[in-house]
C-alpha cells in the first residue's frame, strides 16, 4: 500500500519542506509554502514483479525489435483543432489547454466535445462516444446554456456529453470510470482539488497532484483528458507551470478577448508537430474555423491611411500577411511614450533607435504607437521592416502602397538580415493578391523569385525606406517624394550631430 506524507513545496522554486515555514529556506520566498501529498511506495513492491503485460516493457529490448505503435486518433470534428494535435486526440494521452480567461477555452472544447460525441471524422468509420464534461467554474446549467447557444442542442450530441459540476478529483475519477467516456474534460485544473491536501485551488500542489491524478487513470483506462488551465497577465500557466513537463501535449488559445480571432497553438506535442497553428473567429455561435486565414490579420477597410505596412510572418508552416500599424504624433513634455501591442515594446524602442542613427527618421521627440492589426501577439523579427516602414510613413504622413508587402530583420547597424521560409511567405503574398515585396538582399545572396510579385531586395534600412515611402524609382514612383526625402534627409543628418533630437532617440533605446 502507497503510504501518503506531507510536504510542503514552496510555489516559487518548487522545493520541499518538511514542516511549514514562513521563509522558503531554499529561495527565500515568502509565505510560498503549500502543503502537498507525497505517496511512498515501498521500495520492494516498485522493483517487484508487475502485472499483466506492462511486465515486459521493463526488461530492456533491442530498439529494433520493440513493437511500433502507431497512436489512434480521435477526432474533435473540428478540423484546426486537429491539425494543430496532429491528427486528433490520442486516447489515454493528457492535454493542457491554457488560455486567458474569457478567450473562449470553455467554448472549444464545448464544441471539440460534440466532435468527438459524434466521431465527426471524414473517411473513419468510427462513430464516436461519451464525453464527460467536469466543471469546476460554471454550474452545470450555464454549460447548457452555451451549448444552446452553440446550437448543440439541435444534434444528437447533447446526448453523448454528460456534464457534472464536481471540483474533487477522486470523484471525478469516479464518475469517469464509471461512465467510460472516450475523453474527460476537466475546466479548470485550477478549480479541482485533491481531498487530502490542505493547499487551496489552484496551488501548485493541488494542481499537480490532481493532474497527476487524472493522467493516471488516463494512462491506466485509455481515456483521453484535456485539462484547461488559465494564463496569468505575463503569459504563463498560472500554478500549473509544472504542468507542462507532465502532459503529452501542451495548447494554448491566443488572441485579443475584445477582438474575434483567436489562435490555436501547440507549444509542446508528443503525438504531433509544434509547428501547426489553427485559426478561429469567435461568432454569435462559438469559434468558426477560418480554413485561409491568409489574410485574416489584414485590415478590412477600404481607407488607406499613412502607417500601414503589410507584413508576411510564418507561423509554424503557415504563412500569414499581417497589417502592421503605426502612428507617430508630436512628444508633450517629459519623455516620449513607446506603446505597443502584438509587438515586444523594447524591439519597438530598438527600432525607434536605428530609425533615428542609421535611417533618417527622427522620432526622438514623438510619441509612437504600434499594432498588429487582429490582435495577434507575435515576435517574428521579419516584422521588422513593415514596423520600420510603418513608422516612416506615418511620420512622413505618406502611405505606402497598398499592394506592397516588407519581410526583413533590421540589425543595429541598419542593415537588412534574411529570415527563414522567405518564398514561403512570398508566395503567400503573392497568391493574396501583393503585386510587390521589399526584402534584404545583397551581392551576395540573390532574393527568390515569385510568379506575380516584384521582389525587390536592398541592403539598408535607408534604401527600403526610400522604395517604399519617398524615392523616385521605388513602387509609388513620384518625384515629389524624392524631393521630400532629400529634405528629410538634410534635417536628419543634423539632428544626429547633436541637436534634442539625436539626444531624445538614444534616450529611449
Ligand atoms: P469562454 O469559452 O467562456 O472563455 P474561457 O473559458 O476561456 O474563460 O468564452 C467567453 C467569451 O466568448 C465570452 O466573452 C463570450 C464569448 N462568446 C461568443 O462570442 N460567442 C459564443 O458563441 C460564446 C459561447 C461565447
Ligand atoms: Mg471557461
């Protein structure tokens, strides 16, 4: 028999205390103690002999002769949802799905559990089955008023899922071996606990224990278990940070709650690639898959303002044109603001620096906003040049063609550095209708050349801001934007010798 003991772990380092303290000795935390079960077993039993045919595994076999297996998949019906799993739900496999709150996690899996209720698979004969949904956040009747909502009502579905609100997870376990559902969704694992521990929801111990728990039996009956797990404002896995080792697959669900897209990412997959991404739009009835998303992260509008640079990232395999934005408008006193969304606010403030020393635009003195259009969140540092080139045009208060897209990395010195999967992303611009691309490009290394799109490679920073926004031979091909430029050009060159503004754009680096 497992002998249980208490501990008491400490929720900053993870390090374990036999009595409860004020101070982690280890890391020096305070009050970050929590008590937490640790099961013993004897020593002889563990190395003794095991039942059945888990027996075998533990003798050591030549890696030629074990068996393959390849994993069955269930499928969620949802088709982003199995690309980005790889293929489906793998029985008896655990699945973390974290997400801010209000981001729609309760919505998908709702919907992924009609899915696999029904066995929505093309081409498998399977016929789906139950589905238990345990929730610890709602009462069960708000998870029927979604699911009205969702229209899951009207099929057959509502009667594969069985719903419980139950938060203790021997219950849980319970429920579930007595029921036997292909899948068991737990929302949250923030909200579950474990009886015989004293932490409260929520706790790295809890969490850990009641995942452990859960993994298990899922381990043990061949039933998949998709746990959710909020996200704190910093972008981790609140408490179940830990989590992350344990579980076999590790999804997140990203976007703007005030915006409707939303992104389907894998950060960790032992059954499929980490490189898909599935894209949604949250509608009056749930999450819609968008099947091209292409150009779902580009503006809508017909207005074509000044700051507003395409740019082509890869998510994974995927790639995507996103519209870059930016507006530059005149500092009051005090230190300039550098605001950001979807951008990392130092790459921003970085930029704003080589703009300032190595491309002749000052922005020492202004304010500077930047977007990406959807609200996507990425670091690709491909965005770079739109971000440059956003920011040029806006200061310059001329837009840049629309039909134009950027791709490049910007150095410190200004230069222009290649990214990975480059036609990749030319082609996808191509296909969506951008007639021309600035990209880096020197003597050295020749650009790709795509059907359809003009690609034009160049060295610097300055360059790709002279074809883009102010020089007579680039895309808009006007001779008063050459004169313009010559004029911003003179007036920069000054600023750097020493006037405020060449003091303010290194202020803010
Ligand atoms: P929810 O799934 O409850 O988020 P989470 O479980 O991640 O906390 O989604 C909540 C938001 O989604 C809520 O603000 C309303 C919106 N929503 C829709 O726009 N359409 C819908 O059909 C549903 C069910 C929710
Ligand atoms: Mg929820």
């Amino acid at each position: 028999m497992a002998r249980q003991q208490s501990r008491y772990i400490c929720q900053t380092c993870g390090a374990a205390h036999l009595r409860w303290e004020g101070q982690c000795r280890t890391c020096g935390a305070w009050n970050t103690l929590v008590e937490t079960v640790v099961r013993e077993t004897d020593k002889p039993r563990s190395t003794g002999p095991r039942a059945g045919p888990a027996d075998r595994t533990r003798v050591p076999q030549s890696l030629r002769g074990l068996r393959e297996v390849e994993p069955v998949r269930i499928p969620t019906g949802i088709g982003e949802v199995d690309r980005v799993l790889g293929g489906g739900l793998v029985p008896g496999s655990a699945v973390l799905l974290g997400g801010e709150p209000g981001i729609g996690k309760s919505t998908l899996l709702l919907q992924a559990a009609a899915g696999l209720a029904l066995g929505l698979a093309v081409g498998t004969g399977d016929s789906g089955g139950e589905v238990l949904y345990a929730t610890g956040e709602e009462s069960a009747g708000q998870v029927r008023l979604r699911a009205t909502r969702l229209g899951l009502l009207e099929g057959s579905a509502a009667d594969r899922i069985s719903v419980v609100a139950e938060s203790e997870v021997g219950r849980i376990i319970e429920l579930t071996r007595e029921a036997r559902p292909i899948a068991l969704i737990v929302d949250s694992i923030q909200t579950v606990t474990v009886d015989e521990l004293d932490g409260p929801a929520g706790s790295v111990g809890q969490v850990r224990e009641c995942a452990l728990r859960l993994m298990e039996m899922a381990k043990q009956d061949g039933t998949a278990v998709i746990l959710v797990g909020h996200v704190t404002k910093d972008g981790t896995l609140a408490g179940p940070k830990t989590l992350e080792h344990l579980v076999d697959a590790v999804l997140s669900l990203e976007g703007e709650r005030t915006a409707t897209l939303r992104l389907l990412r894998a950060t960790k997959n032992r059954f499929g690639s980490t490189e898909e991404v599935g894209v949604f739009e949250m509608a009056e009835r749930g999450l819609t898959e968008i099947a091209d998303p292409g150009r779902a992260f580009l503006a809508t509008t017909d207005e074509h303002a000044p700051g507003s640079v395409a740019g082509a990232t890869l998510e994974g395999t995927r790639p995507l044109l996103v519209e870059v934005q930016a507006l530059v408008a005149p500092g009051g006193y005090g230190s300039p603001r550098r605001t950001a969304s979807g951008i990392d606010t130092n790459r921003l403030a970085l930029l704003v620096a080589v703009l300032g020393r190595r491309a002749g635009i000052g922005l020492g003195s202004h304010d500077v906003y930047a977007n990406l259009a959807g609200g996507l969140e990425l670091d690709d540092p491909a965005l770079d040049l739109p971000l440059c080139l956003a920011l040029a045009s806006s200061l310059r208060d001329k837009p840049v063609p629309r039909d134009l897209v950027a791709v490049g990395e910007v150095g410190l010195l200004g230069e222009l550095r290649p990214v990975p999967g480059l036609e990749r992303r030319l082609r996808e611009a191509a296909r969506l209708g951008f007639r021309a691309a600035i990209v880096p490009g020197s003597s050295r290394s020749a650009p790709p050349s795509v059907a359809g799109i003009e690609v034009i490679a160049v060295a610097n920073l300055r360059e790709a801001i002279g074809k883009a926004v102010g020089s007579g031979h680039g895309p808009s091909g006007d001779h008063d934007q050459a004169a313009g430029l010559q004029q911003v050009l003179a007036s920069d060159q000054g600023g750097i010798a020493g006037s405020p503004e060449g003091r303010g754009s290194r202020g803010d680096a």
